[in-house]
C-alpha cells in the first residue's frame, strides 16, 4: 500500500499546469471582485489551506501560491483604482513547517513593498487545521465579514459540509471550493470512510442517495451533482458553478472547482473567467494533452436560440435578466447571449426596447420574447 507522503514533502509542492490554471482563475476572479466591491467595502479574503505560499517547477524555479496570488491582486487592483479602503487576509496552515515558509513568504513581500500594503491591509495567520479553527475565526470576524471571499483548497476529501453552510449563512461571502471528486469516488464505499463522507456531503447514507436520485448518471457526475444539491438546498446559496480538472495524463477527473456566490454577477463573472480558462469553452482543464486546445469559433447559437425561445416564450425581462436566469442551465456566456438576441431580433422572433445607438445590447434593454 502506497503511504501518503507528508503536506511538506517537496513532491507536494510541484508546480503543474493545473496548478497554474486554478491560479489564473483565482486571480481573475478576485480582481474583479475588488475591482467591483472593493469601491463600497472594506473586503476580507481567507485561503483556508494556505499551504507553503511557494511551488517549485521541473526546472527548479519557485512559482507562487495562492496567498501571494491573493496579496499581489488586492495591491494591484488598489494601485489601480484606488480601492479597497481597507482589507484583511487570513492565511490558515495546519503544517508546521509549511507555516513558517508561508509566514516568511508574506513577510518578505510586505517588507520588501511597504509602499504597496501599510496602512490599509491587515494580515493575520494561523497555524491550525481549518476545520478546527473554523467557527473560531467566524466568530472573531463575524462583524466584518460582509463581504468576504473564502478559498477552500485542501487536500483529500475536503471539509464538513456544516462549516462551507456556516459560512454561506454570513451575509455576502462567497466560497470557492476544491470538490475532490477522485477521492470521494474511490473509498465512498469504503467502511473507514463512511463517516468522513458523510461529514463531506452534511447527509447520512450517501451512496444510497446517489442510487436513489442519480441512477442513469455516471458515478462522478451524480457525487458532483449531489455536491452542489446540498449547496443549493441545505448551504442555501442561489448559485454554484464547477470546473474539471484533469491533473494527470490518463484523462481522468481529479477533482472540481466550484464557484459558490448569492449573486448572479459573480457568478456570471466567475462563468466567464472559467469559460475562457483551461481547455477554452469546456469549462475544464483536461490535462497536459488537451488542456492547450482552443475552440477558436463557436458554432452554439442555434442551440442558445432555440433554447430562449422556449424557456421565456411570452415573456418581457431586461437583457441582463435573461442571462441571470439561466446562468447554470447553459454552458454559454454573454457573448453569446448578446449574438444569439441579435439574431432573434434580426428574424423577428423577438422585439427590443433600450437597444443601443450602435446596436449595442446594453443589461437594462427589455427583450419580448414572442410566442
């Protein structure tokens, strides 16, 4: 039996391009999150397994982690455009000595670019187990935790679904998920695992539920969907949105990126960004051979077409609505939406008030689908 090597054995921490993609969306997504609350809010970010702040590439060259992906971006948005007013970044690191790398990391950073961080951002960490500090640091922050974005990236199976519906039940935050789905699927019928899923999923009898809701879907994809179930229905948050990833060769699913938010701009935001991410309009990265492919054109807008006329038959609802509505029923976009309202337009099926001078399709335009 192959032993599971230590959170700070160097193999670990191994730069792959997964790695780098879940960065990219990372970044991307938190700056315009700043960018975009920032101008109201003081703002609080949590990497929830921070790990050594530092990966190492096949060449020998050290690549960032995601707590230096978070303080670059925060600093960057603000030197941009002047916001965030203030904000705080809690970096939580159960291993010790992952913890004094990760701790070293930030402090060089902050007192290499003092210009760049004093007086408005506040750094706190702690060396624990998240799921043992959780409703601790909840506590501690509760008051200024609107809003707040939480990355919760661990290793193995993840965390007890109470704590992810704790923090969906404090007013504007947002949680980005690393849904280990290989894991689940390979010991969710083991004996000595039982528990440990059932505290995942927040529901008792898991692979009975998988039976009775999901029995046509394949195996993985009836545990994410059972996943995301439990976000909506017992997290109660209106908006979830995963992404694959393949972070081997042998084409096979290592875990999911969800995207949990109460509301529909961050998660169209977030949609966008995942879109364009990886293997382009497949919402994933499916590995080293394919994970580089592009679909330079997309050929989808018959389908979106067909489908708008059916899902807001007689209906009359602002542009903006239109794609809010169906956020996580479609794999499209807003390019798309606009293309695919155009075209209606063009061959009668719709009518539009509020279109731009230029034919433009602005969010507030009031779209009439026709019987």
């Amino acid at each position: 039996m192959k032993i599971p090597l230590p959170d700070d054995s160097i193999e670990k921490w191994v730069y792959r391009e997964h790695i780098k993609v879940k960065h990219e969306i990372l970044g991307k997504y938190l700056e315009g999150w700043i960018r975009i609350l920032g101008g109201i809010y003081d703002l609080n970010i949590f990497d929830c397994f921070a790990g050594r702040g530092e990966y190492i590439d096949n060449e020998g060259n050290f690549k960032e982690g995601s707590p230096l992906v978070i303080l670059k971006k925060l600093a960057e948005v603000r030197e941009r455009m002047n916001r965030p007013e203030k904000a705080s970044c809690i970096f939580i690191e159960k291993n010790n000595n992952n913890f004094m790398r990760l701790r070293a990391l930030i402090n060089e950073e902050m007192q290499d670019n003092p210009g760049k961080y004093e007086g408005w951002l506040w750094v706190d960490l702690y060396n624990d187990e998240f799921g043992d500090v959780a409703m601790r640091i909840l506590s501690k922050y509760r008051d200024k935790l609107a809003p707040s974005f939480f990355f919760v990236d661990p290793f193995g199976f993840g965390i007890p679904f109470k704590i992810i519906a704790d923090i969906l039940s404090i007013e504007k935050t947002e949680v980005f998920i690393n849904f280990m789905v290989r894991d689940v699927n390979r010991f969710l019928e083991s004996p000595r695992h039982e528990h440990s899923i059932e505290d995942l999923y927040g529901t008792s009898n898991v692979p009975e539920e998988l039976s009775k809701s999901y029995p046509n879907l394949p195996r993985e994809q009836a545990l994410l969907k059972l996943y995301r179930k439990q976000l909506h229905e017992a997290g109660n948050v209106k908006y979830t949105f995963p992404f694959k990833v393949n972070a081997d060769d042998r084409l096979q699913t290592t875990y999911y990126l969800i995207h949990c938010t109460n509301h529909p701009k961050g998660c169209e935001l977030m949609k966008t960004i995942m879109y364009g991410s990886g293997t382009e309009g497949r919402f994933g990265y499916l590995g080293p051979a394919e994970g580089q492919i592009s679909l330079t054109y997309f050929d989808g807008e018959s389908l979106l077409k067909d489908f708008l006329l059916r899902r807001f038959a007689g209906r009359t609802l602002l542009h903006k609505n239109v794609r809010y509505e169906t956020l996580m029923e479609t794999d499209f976009v807003a390019k798309h939406y606009r293309k695919a309202i155009k075209e209606l337009y063009e061959e009668d099926k719709v009518h539009i008030e509020g279109m731009g001078k230029r034919g433009g399709l602005p969010d507030n335009a009031r779209i009439t689908f026709k019987c």
